[in-house]
C-alpha cells in the first residue's frame, strides 16, 4: 500500500453560509455525510463566528496570514503555535488580527481522539525521522511546502498544502521527510477512531 496524497489546491471549496470565507475538505472518514473524523483547509476572509458542531472535539491551527483572535476571551492564535483544542459547540468569535488567513481544522466526533497533533519544523535540506504513536490506527501528515517523504524504503515527492493519510500497515516503517522550502512546517495527525464502517 502507498501513502494517498490529497492536494488542497485540487480540492473543490465550499462556501460559508455567513460568507466569511471557504473550506476545502481535505478527507472525511469513513464518510463524507457520518463522517467521524474532518480534516480541512479553510481561508478565513472577514470576521464572524465559528459554526457550531454539538459532540466534536476541535484542533484548530493558523497555517498562513496574521493570525486570529479566538474565542471569549479571546485567546491570540498565530502561525508560530501549535495546534490549540476546543469544543465544537462553544461556536467562538473569530476576528481576524490583520487580513485573511488560511488554517488548518481537524475535528472528530464523539468516541473518538486525538492522540497527538503537534506542528514540526524541519531542518533545511536535512532528513528528520518523525516519530508516531504507533498505537493510533490513522496518521495523517500535512505539508506545508513541497516536501520528499520516505516510508519504509519507498519515497514520495509531496505537493505544497497536501494531506499526506499513511496506510496502517504503514504506521510503524521509518519514516523521514525533508524539505529545502523556506517555510518547513509540517503537522503530524495521529488519531484512534472507529472508522472501518
């Protein structure tokens, strides 16, 4: 089995229904429609609430722009941080601090968790070994640039702005990446979830 690259560039948009800017969704499992775990890419563009999403657990990230100012009271999220957690049901303000941003959304439903999702930054031009739990049964990596990744002894040239899934045969290979781009943000996604519906 092969990794399965998801390009947020190749993805369609959504619009927001209070037209404050639009999502790309970038993998719902084991569905789109009862999905249990959503992640996605969204381009904040004006100021506005989040909508509210009873029984989901919410990691939210700043991927580009300013940052925003989240929640009552409202805590500063910016680009350098790693990804904070909510409840989906507070629906919390979001202001944007100066211009449009584009963030990162992972959610998941009741039932399920997140063990880990944690921002990495890569050395230039150097391979790092990244460490994942091996008990999760879904990893996920999404690449801020374009990146070389290597599984086991397979490698993979990764677009800008793509959700890397890694089979879960593949969860325990060695697995490295490295990238020479000037932004080498990386995020690793590493979840227990029922999702074999």
């Amino acid at each position: 089995m092969i990794p399965r690259i998801i390009e947020a560039a190749k993805t369609p948009s959504q619009a927001w229904k209070n037209g404050g800017g639009i999502t790309r969704e970038l993998l719902c499992l084991p569905n789109n429609e009862h999905w249990k775990l959503r992640i996605s890419v969204a381009d904040i563009t004006q100021d506005g609430a989040f909508s509210a999403f009873a029984g989901v657990t919410r990691y939210f990230t700043v991927l580009a722009g300013e940052g925003v100012m989240l929640g009552t009271p409202a805590q500063r999220i910016t680009s350098d941080m790693q990804p904070i957690r909510f409840d989906g049901a507070d629906a919390p303000m979001c202001t944007l601090i100066a211009g449009a941003t584009r963030d990162l959304n992972v959610m998941v439903r009741a039932g399920g968790a997140i063990s880990s999702i944690k921002m990495q930054t890569l050395r230039a031009k150097r391979i790092e070994a990244i460490t994942i739990n091996t008990q999760a049964n879904f990893s996920a990596l999404f690449c801020m640039n374009e990146c070389d990744l290597h599984v086991g002894d397979r490698h993979f040239l990764i677009p800008s702005m793509s959700l890397v899934v890694i089979p879960v045969a593949q969860i325990r290979s060695k697995i490295e990446v490295i990238s020479s781009a000037t932004d080498r943000r990386v995020f690793w996604i590493c979840a227990f979830v029922d999702i074999d519906e």
